[in-house]
C-alpha cells in the first residue's frame, strides 16, 4: 500500500469526485439515509403517543401526514444541500451556511457565493 507524500513535489490527491454521477448518487444516499430516520424515529413517536393518549385513527393521518411532508422537504433540501457543498468543495471553496430554503442553496456551483 503506497501513499503519496504531502510535499511540494507530491501533494496529496484531490478528494471527492468530479462525476456528477457519483456526486449525485453520494448527495442521494446521504438525503435519504437522513430522512427516513428522521421519518422513522417521529412517526415511531407520533403512534407511541397516540396509543399512550388514545388519539385515535385521525390524530394518526394528520400527524403522519404532516411527518410525511416534512420529511420530504428535509429529503428534498438535504439532497440539494449535498450537491451544493460538493460543488464548492470541487471548486477550492469553504462550506457556506446553510438556509433552510430548498432554493436558497444554488444549484449551479459558486453563483451568488461571496468568496471571503
């Protein structure tokens, strides 16, 4: 196993990918992995207290419904968060601050990013 050494001569090879496949396969699993817990571990909570308190089938719709939507929003805006930082990472850039807009992280690398 050889590793290239961080010098001048030799510095240490760029990480990450510049197939967009790949970037958008890594941001898809990572969006997903993140949403169905979230999904998971609120819904689990949701039946828990419906069942503790005895809500009834209704308080079950409304509040899987709403866990369900919102975690299609944190899927969706994960999934661009991801795209959004590989871009900047790929172009020599710092991580931003993340809005919690789905548009607030742009879609075509660096526009709009101050560059301090």
């Amino acid at each position: 196993m050889s590793t290239r050494a961080d010098t001048p001569e030799h510095p240490i090879a760029k990480r990450g990918s510049d197939n967009p496949l790949a970037i958008f396969v890594t941001a898809l699993s990572a969006a997903i992995c993140l949403a169905i817990s979230f999904g998971l571990v609120f819904e689990a909570f949701a039946v828990a207290a419906g069942g503790l308190f005895n809500f009834g089938e209704t308080y079950l719709w409304v509040t899987g419904g709403l866990i369900g939507a919102i975690t299609l929003w944190l899927f969706v805006w994960c999934l661009f968060r991801s795209i959004h930082v590989e871009r900047r990472l790929r172009a020599g850039l710092d991580v931003d601050q993340p809005t919690l807009s789905i548009f607030g992280n742009p879609s075509r690398g660096t526009s709009g990013a101050s560059q301090e």
